[in-house]
C-alpha cells in the first residue's frame, strides 16, 4: 500500500495549527425558530469528534453550516487556520476543503466504485487513478474499482462513501449519521472499521449522531448538543461518568436516581453514607448506573435490604432488576457468574463515588 494518501491527510493542515477545525459562535435561524445558537466546536489535528444529540437539536445544521450547505447567521467557521466562513464571507463547499460522508452512502447508482471515489478529484489530476486505488485501499477494498454500488453490502457502501471522501485528502471529514441505515448488528461492525481507518490515515473528522454508544465508542471527544446549543464537551469517560446534569446523564446511558441528603464530600441515601464527586448540601438526587450496584448474598454483618424482581442473561453480563426495602426498584449490572437468583433476598451496597445533582420537585 502506498502512503502518499496518508501523508497527504496528516499534512493537509499548517504544522502551527492545532486545530483543523474551529467554529466559535454559530447560529442559524430558520423562520422564528432559532436552530443553532452560539455553538462553540473545535476538533484538533487527527481528532475525532462526536457531535451527540437528540433528532431536533440542530446538530445536522451544524455541519452543514461547516460544510458550506447552510450560510451563518452568525459566528465564524476557521478550518486548517483559514476563515472559510462569517456574516461577510462565505466560501463554497468544493473550496473548503472538507469531506462529506451522508446518512445512506450518497453514492451514485450508474457509476462504478473506481468512479464514485474518483468524482471529487480534479479530472486532469496526474495520479488520479492512483489516488483512487490508494483510498480503497484504506478502506480494505482493493481492486474493488469496476465493481457497481449495487453489487456492494450496505458496509462496503460507506467504506467506498469514506474512501470519496479521503481521496482528496481534506482537512476535514464530516459524517452525518453515517451507519444508521445498517442493521444494529452491521453497525456495530462498520463502526469499528471506520474508526480504524479514521486513525490510520490520522484523519480529523465530526461525526453527527444521535447514538449514545456509537458517539462514545468511536470519538476521542463528545460535544453533547441540546435545544441548539453545546452543554457539554468532554472525553467520552468524562460525559458518561460526570455528565454536567441529569439530563445528559440519562441521555449517554442507563441512569437511575435515589433521594438523598447531602453533607458536602458525602451524601446520606438509602444504599448508605457514600463518597461523592464534587460538593453538595441538602435535598439532592443521587445518580446511579446499573454497574455501580454491587449485590450480594448476606453475610455476617450484613443484612438484606432488597429483593430480586426478574434477570435477563446476556452472557457477557446480566441485568438484574431488583426492589429496595424502601419500595424503590433499580437495576443492576453484574457479571456472568454470581448465583444470584430472582426471589432471592440479597444486600445492595454501591461502589466508589457517586454524582448528585439538585432535588428535583415533585410536580
């Protein structure tokens, strides 16, 4: 395999620059309706970056405001350290530099591989044939150029979608939903193909979605958009141990909440006096993922203080669902082993620090 395309990916932008991309203060407003509202966004050299948030948010505006398909309200759109966007100035997309994978592939049904791949190279380019060769062989579809898209599973689909957009070598790729038209099974796979070929050609790249896991596991860093606006951007550890408030804590995984009483380091709850992650004093809701239960069968010292509702196995985990004392049901992540049943009386204990968050009132 040639290196030239990878060379050109790593080297696409100024040496100085740490960042291909930087969007301060976009807003977009369609009709009375305020879509995206002073988004900050940034994605370092080789970055990838997630773009999470729920269908309405105005994510998908903002790459198209990236990509030059919207034209800004406000705020400005730098990539590879040249202003290519503001309320004076907006460059057209085929001079910005970006690839652009779309939601279903966007490939064209009457032309080959070779020819998809081809279609946003300069027509005279001296090594275009080369070029092409060199982005399917990225993607792991070598000699794939005569085949036709509809010969082609929805994976190789947008492998031959990404290799479009690496050909030209940009600044920046831009993936808006790319697998959500696979079956969760294909997904999963292609996801992990993508990501690896993102990192080998040290691509920078924002990912769009609404997929909390395909955000989490695919990204370096997560910007969480809600309501038009960025709430949260953090490494994808940091968003789903720490999420800045309920909301997002509920979005980027399976969260559940207990009444407690906050003493500043420590909270006060029906599971215990617990350690928590930062401050809080009075009323609060205390956060818990499922893998934060410990069950177990009493011991001495121990008294049960729950019961086992129901157990779906997974077999790499299981979920148990189980009732406190107290009348509240949780659940519970455990691994394969533990002989754990339902019906059984068990103790519930939580590990490590907790996240609280203000008492929420009763409507």
């Amino acid at each position: 395999m040639t290196n030239q395309l990878v060379t050109e990916v790593q080297a696409s932008a100024p040496a100085k620059a740490d960042f291909a991309l930087c969007c301060t203060g976009l807003q977009k407003q369609f009709g009375e309706i305020n879509v995206v509202r002073g988004v900050d966004l940034s994605a370092r050299q080789g970055e990838i970056v997630a773009l999470l948030g729920p269908s309405g948010c105005g994510k998908t505006t903002t790459l198209r405001l990236i990509a030059g398909f919207e034209e800004l309200d406000g705020g400005t759109v730098e990539i590879a350290g040249r202003l290519v966007a503001s309320i004076d100035r907006s460059e057209p997309p085929e001079r910005r530099h970006v690839g652009m994978v779309f939601q279903d592939g966007a490939l064209f049904p009457h032309l080959s591989v070779g020819k998809n791949v081809a279609f946003g190279l300069p027509r005279r380019m001296p090594d275009r044939d080369e070029r092409v060769a060199d982005a399917l062989r990225i993607v792991g579809l070598a000699g794939y150029e005569k085949r036709m898209p509809y010969e082609l599973s929805g994976g190789q689909q947008q492998r031959v979608a990404l290799a479009r957009a690496l050909a030209p070598a940009p600044d920046v790729i831009l993936l808006d939903e790319p697998f959500s038209n696979l079956d969760a099974e294909l997904r999963a796979a292609v996801r992990t193909e993508v990501r690896q070929i993102l990192a080998d050609a040290r691509a920078t790249a924002v990912l769009v979605t609404h997929d909390q896991e395909e955000a989490l596991s695919l990204a370096d860093r997560v910007a969480v958009m809600w309501e038009g606006r960025i709430v949260q951007d953090a490494s994808p550890e940091e968003l789903y141990h720490r999420p800045v408030n309920r909301e997002i804590g509920v979005f980027v995984g399976d969260a559940q909440f207990v009444a407690g009483e906050g003493l500043g380091r420590r909270v006060q709850c029906e599971l215990g006096d617990l350690p928590t992650h930062g401050s809080a004093v009075g009323p609060v809701d205390v956060m818990l993922r499922p893998e934060n239960l410990r069950l177990a069968h009493t011991a001495d010292g121990q008294s049960a203080n729950a019961v086992v509702l129901a157990r779906a196995f997974f077999g790499h985990d299981q979920l148990m669902r189980i009732k406190l004392d107290s009348g509240s049901t949780l659940n519970a992540r455990l691994g394969t082993y533990g002989g754990i049943r339902p019906g059984d009386r068990i103790h519930v204990s939580v590990r490590g620090a907790v996240l609280t968050f203000p008492k929420t009132p009763i409507s």
